[in-house]
C-alpha cells in the first residue's frame, strides 16, 4: 500500500542486518572441513571454532538492549554494520587460527545485537495489520543469507586453497552496503516516547504511514511505558513479566532443540555421512537452504492471515515427523539415492513455515514497550545459548560410536513433540493486535 511505502523500505533496510546474520553464520559450515585439516583440530576443537561465533552472539544478544535504550535502535545498527564488516575482512586475511576465532567472536556479536534490535525496531514502526509480514522481512533475510551462503561455499569450493578465506570474506561487501543504508532510516517512534522526544516521535509515524488517529497512538505507547519512570531502571525479572518470559525462553529453546543449526552448520559433513562426494553435498546444502528461502516466502505472506500459534502447530508436527524419518535413516543406514537429503527438504519446510518465521515476530511482540529491548535479547540470548551448544556438541556427538547421528536427530524429533505441546496449550495468539492491546491481553499493568 502506497501509505506505508516508507515503513516498508525502513523495514527492508533493517532487514539487510538479517541477510548479513544469515550469510554470516552459514558461510562457516563450507570452511569448517578445510580449517579443521589446515590447524590440526579435534572434533571439540573444531565445535569451539564453529561455536565460538556463537558464543559472540550470547555476548551481542545480551549486551545489545541498554546502548538501543540509551542511544537509540539507529545508532547501534550502525555500529554492527561496521562490526560484521571488521570481522568479515578480518577473517579473510586472518594469519592464525586464534585471530580467526577472535573475529569470529567479534561476527557473532554483531550477529547476536543485530538479532536483538532488528525485530525491536521493525515491530515498533510497523502498523499492527502489516507488522508480522514485516518482522518477517528479518527472517526472509536471514534465510536468503544462508541461502547465498551456501551458494556461494559451492562457487568456491574448488578454486584453491584459499577458497575458505573467500566463503568467510564474503560478507564483507554487504555489511558496507548496509552501514550506508542505515544513516536513511529514522529513530523507532517508541524510542522518541520513551525519551521524551513526542514531535520527532509524531513525525516517523507520519513517515510510517499514519494518517489518522495519531495523538491516540503516542498517548496509548506513552500510558503503557509511564513515561514518568525510567524506562532504564524497569526489571525484567519480575512477577508481572513471568507470562511473557516463559513464552520466549520457550520458544527460543525450542528453536534451537529443532536441531536447525546442526543442519545448517554442518550440512556437507551430514551429508558425507551418508556416502556422497564433497561437491554433491555442497550442491545438496544449496538445496536445503533455497528449500529455506521459498517456503520462508510462503509463511511470510500467511503469517499475519493465520497466525503465530497456528503455523507453530503445524510445524512441530512435521518436524517430529521428518527428523524421525532422519534418525531411521541413520539407525539403519538406509542411505539409498537421496532419501536424507528429501527428508531434511521436508524438515525445513516445515521449519521455514514455523519457528523459522515466528520466533523474531513473536518475542517482538510480547514484551511491553518499556522492557522490549531486555526481553528480546533475553529471547536471543537463549536462542544464541541453545545454537553455540548445539553446534559447539554435534560433530562431537555425531562421530560418536556412542551416540552417532541417528540418536542426535531422534532427540530432536521428542524436542519437537513437546513444541507441539507448547503451541497447542500455552502459546497466546498475537495476529491483528496493536503492541499495546497485547500487553493488556497478558494481563501486564
């Protein structure tokens, strides 16, 4: 709609932090074969190398809440537009491994901040009608990121040594890209409230596309974060908050327990597993993650038509299905034609059109104005918590004569029974309503 035209490019513009988060986090999963040879690393050395981005991103997730309070949801997207650039070109020249891990810990930071204050601002300049779609803008990045990522690990496969030094350097170009774009966006209008700031407050939404009942909007985000009281001293852990913790500490578990990022990490070693060539399975991977991409799309456009909690039920119930599909195929090495790569097709499809698309909406969502940005990074924190031990654990587990893969991807599966069982009994539905009419219905004064 021609109306909110500027809230869409806003939007799109926020989201080239999520095209960076994605590119960024699976460009490792084509390296991570290559420097495990080149510096002589364990199966634990290794997960700490992949997982150690990770770790970068507990630190970012965390961290990145009080500098959005204090200077603004503007100012540190522009400083981790720089970091991801540092980090990328950094990478691409390192000359030992322990500066790789460092810049790679300075990434995951980025990666981490990046996943907190890009939903944040997105929800708080987005009408209540639109605002899923274009949380979701966030995630559609995210997985055309991982999608280039992994096409971009097949171009370079075979062009010499060096080859992992090009898929980790990568990023570098659209992380400049994006540090310029964001001097074009404007201040989150509930940030401008929060600070006092009513005219400029009032301005952005009328660049965002309002035209009527404005002063009833900053007067309902004013009423809802008491202005009066400082928002910086507000604690998140409290008994009037219980509601909204356990709803994303839960979901941001669950994400993780999926087992997405053991895929996405480690997707041609999964499928080296099963017997194929390394070129066959950075062509498979690509395939996974352009799996991702289209059925990211698809959920975007229903997201706000059927609701969070609808398509979360739906996907957990594919998602136990297909990852027990996956840990048959291990338990009895049933690795005939491509039957491992169709069931991790089916996996991610029914991820992408679940917990792939919601989890960044729903957290966004929940929190009040005056504790948004602590509970997003709490909700970020536990995913980023759940991804570094996933990914820092499976090649461990994985080459397990213990464990081994079948046993991974089966307690994956039981995870995503109990998702289900969450969706369909506790999780509240947020479509259509306003930020401030979710707070009411959560029983939040």
């Amino acid at each position: 709609m021609k109306s909110n035209r500027n809230v869409i490019g806003y939007s799109l513009i926020v989201a080239l932090g999520g095209f960076l988060f994605g590119l960024d986090t699976a460009v490792i999963s084509g390296a991570e074969k290559t420097i495990q040879q080149l510096y002589n690393l364990s199966n634990g050395w290794l997960g700490f190398t992949v997982a150690i981005a990770l770790i970068g991103t507990i630190v970012g997730s965390f961290s990145a809440g009080w500098p959005s309070e204090l200077f603004g949801r503007k100012k540190v997207l522009i400083f981790i537009a720089l970091l991801y650039g540092f980090s990328a070109l950094g990478c691409a020249f390192t000359p030992s491994w322990l500066i790789l891990v460092i810049l790679r810990f300075l990434g995951g930071v980025a990666i981490g901040a990046s996943s907190v204050i890009g939903p944040i601002y997105i929800a708080e300049i987005a009408p209540a009608k639109i605002r899923g779609r274009l949380v979701a803008f966030f995630q559609l990045n995210v997985v055309f990121g991982i999608f280039i990522a992994f096409i971009s690990n097949y171009f370079f496969a075979n062009i010499g040594d060096n080859a992992w030094r090009w898929m980790l350097g990568v990023v570098a170009a659209p992380s400049f890209i994006f540090f310029g774009l964001v001097f074009l966006i404007p201040d989150s209008p509930r940030w401008l409230v929060k600070h006092n700031r009513i005219k400029e407050a009032r301005n952005v939404l009328v660049l965002c596309g309002r035209t009527t009942e404005i002063d009833n909007e900053i007067q309902d985000i004013v009423e809802s974060m008491n202005i009066h009281n400082d928002s910086l001293a507000e604690r998140l852990f409290s008994k009037k908050y219980s509601r909204p913790i356990l709803y994303a500490v839960l979901l941001a578990a669950f994400n993780q327990l999926s087992g997405i990022n053991a895929i996405m990490y480690y997707a041609p070693r999964i499928f080296e597993m099963t017997g194929l060539g390394s070129n066959t399975s950075f062509l498979q991977s690509a395939v996974i993650g352009g799996t991702n991409l289209i059925f990211t799309i698809i959920a975007m456009s229903i997201i706000d038509r059927y609701g969070r909690r609808t398509l979360l039920i739906v996907g957990s119930f594919g998602l136990t299905i297909f990852l027990g599909l996956i840990a048959r195929a291990f338990y009895l090495k049933a690795f005939d034609g491509s039957s491992v790569m169709w069931f991790l097709v089916g996996n991610q499809i029914f991820f992408a059109m679940s917990q792939g698309t919601i989890i960044w909406v729903f957290i966004s969502e929940i929190f009040p104005n005056v504790i948004r940005s602590k509970g997003q990074a709490l909700g970020s924190f536990t995913h980023w918590f759940g991804a570094a031990a996933i990914s820092w654990t499976f090649p461990i587990i994985a080459n397990s004569s213990a464990f081994g893969p079948g046993n991974a991807f089966l307690f994956f599966s039981i995870m995503m029974l109990l998702q289900l069982l969450f969706a369909w009994k506790l999780m509240p539905e947020t479509k259509g309503k306003s930020l401030e009419q979710i707070q009411i219905d959560l029983g939040i004064k």
